[in-house]
C-alpha cells in the first residue's frame, strides 16, 4: 500500500497545508510542518526575503531563543533532525565572499530553520515601536514651555509630545503583497489635544532615483475622528484601527514591497499630552477587506481595544 511519505514532496506539503493537524501525529510531519513555512516565505515575499533575514540574523535569533521556555523542545527536535549549526560555528567554518563578509546558509542555521513559521508570523504581521530617527522633522510650540520626552519603559520605545506644534514620521518596512490592517497603539493624558488632527499615509515604493529621492506610489491615507480624544479613556493604552490597505506591484516575479508609513501633524494647534506606543500591521483575507465596514461596524473590536 502507498504511504503518504511515498508521495513526492510538493504534494506532501499540499497535505500538511490541507490538514496542519498532522504536525502533531509525528517528527516527520512536524519537520514538514516546518519547512511548508519555509516554501510561505519564497512564495509570498520571493527569495530576496533572506537576504532581508540575514541583515537582522542577531536580533532574530535573540528573540527566537528568548522563546525557549516555551517551546525548546518543539524547536530542538526539528533542529536535531535537520542537523543545523549554531550562527557562530557557520561564521568561524565558512568560507568568505570578495568583500570579506561570510558566506552564511540561513537554512542550514539553528534558530531559523527551525522556527519558519515564527519568522513567517513576524514578518506577515510586523510590530515596530517608535524611535526618535524615525521622525524627520520636530517643531517646537513654545521653547520656554516645551518640553520632548522620549522614554524607555519595559522595553518598549514610548514617544511622549507634549506642547509640540508639527511633526513628520516616517517608517519603512517590507511587506508582501496583500491586504492588511494598520493599527496605532496610543495613549491620552486628562488633559491633551492634537491627535484627532494627525494625517496618516502609507506608501509603495516604485524605485530608487540617484540622488536618495525615492519614487512612491501613495496607497491610503488614514484620518481620526476630530473628537477622537473625547472618545478614548485617558490614561490607557488603546489600540485604534486607522483603516485598511491593499499591497500589491506589477512584477509576477518580485512579491516584496518595501512601503513607507508617514505620519504628520497638519493642525494649528500644538500637540499635547500625546503618548505613541507603536504600530501594528495585521493581515486580513480578501473576503474581509471587500466587506470591511459591515466587519467594522458589527465587531467593536475593530475600532479600538485596551490594554491595561
């Protein structure tokens, strides 16, 4: 009798994709579990995503060995059965390019390829926290009485205006193509004003020109509520869904979009008593995106949530 493991590879992963249940029935499948992560990657962001991977290898692999107290066992056995290195051992084994650099094999490295679809996850539905480079521009109200503080609490960038007349952010980041949700999380003080006059934009870029000017494509711009602070519970973090966006370019071949989130104060008025946490990219099925404001409307979640 043919066995499923007799059947070629391609349409084993088609299985496990169909019934990702398997995973738990042995090591075999939960290795193949893995490595369908790995084919989600190439497919969904082309392979020019390692190379983004092998920019950002340290930082990656500290987050994904902070997770070992939760899954250390799931992890080491995909790594035992895969035979993968250590990130030190291929950089002192391997030979070196023309440049000096080592030549690194991501998919022969421990902590990677054992975690394709913790990867995938960070990659499909980034997080980014605020930091002060990310601000082109900050323009004072007052110099007497204003005051920027930009602080670090529990290990999360947090960027704190108060009296501050205009701003300019902007953050890049690569993401497939796609239709996605963009949330902000903030908090308000008891006494604040500014954010219902704050305009968001997110864009695609097309090409890079050679005097650092790049071309972009606007997707979407986002406004709040002008009441937006009579809304919100004051000293709370709270989530708010700006609004929904589609990625997407005309290259068959080249899924990864590098897209730029700008944010900028367009009132009069100075901006106060204004905590920004972070932003939150989440993706969401065609059939969500074509009825988005029938979800919107019946689900309370999709305005904004809390965090206590």
């Amino acid at each position: 009798m043919l066995k499923i493991t007799d059947l070629p590879l391609e349409i084993q992963l088609q299985i496990i994709s169909q019934a990702p249940v398997l995973k738990l029935t042995s090591t075999y499948y939960y290795i193949l579990y893995h490595q369908l992560y790995q084919k989600h990657l190439i497919n969904e962001f082309s392979v020019g995503i390692f190379n983004i991977i092998k920019n950002s290898l340290i930082p990656l692999i500290s987050y994904i060995k902070s997770l070992d107290s939760i899954r250390f066992c799931q992890r080491s056995l995909v790594a035992r059965a895969l035979k993968l290195s250590s990130y030190e051992s291929q950089i002192l084994g391997n030979n070196k390019r023309n440049n000096g650099e080592p030549e690194l094999d991501i998919t022969q490295i421990e902590f990677i390829s054992d975690s394709w679809p913790i990867i995938y996850s960070l990659l499909k539905s980034p997080k980014f926290f605020f930091d002060i480079n990310d601000f082109i521009s900050i323009q004072k109200f007052d110099n007497n009485f204003t005051s920027l503080n930009y602080k670090y609490h529990q290990s999360k960038n947090i960027m704190s205006f108060n009296r501050i007349h205009s701003f300019t952010f902007q953050k890049s980041i690569f993401l497939s193509n796609g239709y996605y949700i963009l949330n902000l999380a903030v908090s308000i003080k008891n006494y604040n004003f500014g954010l219902g006059t704050i305009k968001f934009q997110i864009f695609n870029k097309i090409e890079s020109n050679n005097d650092d000017n790049d071309i972009k494509k606007l997707i979407s711009t986002f406004y709040l509520s002008n009441n937006i602070d009579e809304l919100m519970p004051k000293n709370k973090i709270v989530v708010l869904n700006l609004g929904k966006f589609k990625v997407e370019n005309d290259n068959l071949n080249h899924s990864l979009n590098e897209i730029y989130i700008e944010m900028e104060e367009i009132g009069s008025m100075p901006i106060h008593g204004i905590n920004f946490y972070y932003f939150d990219i989440k993706p969401m099925s065609s059939h969500i995106f074509q009825n988005y404001y029938d979800y919107k409307y019946f689900n309370y979640n999709y305005f904004y949530w809390f965090l206590n």
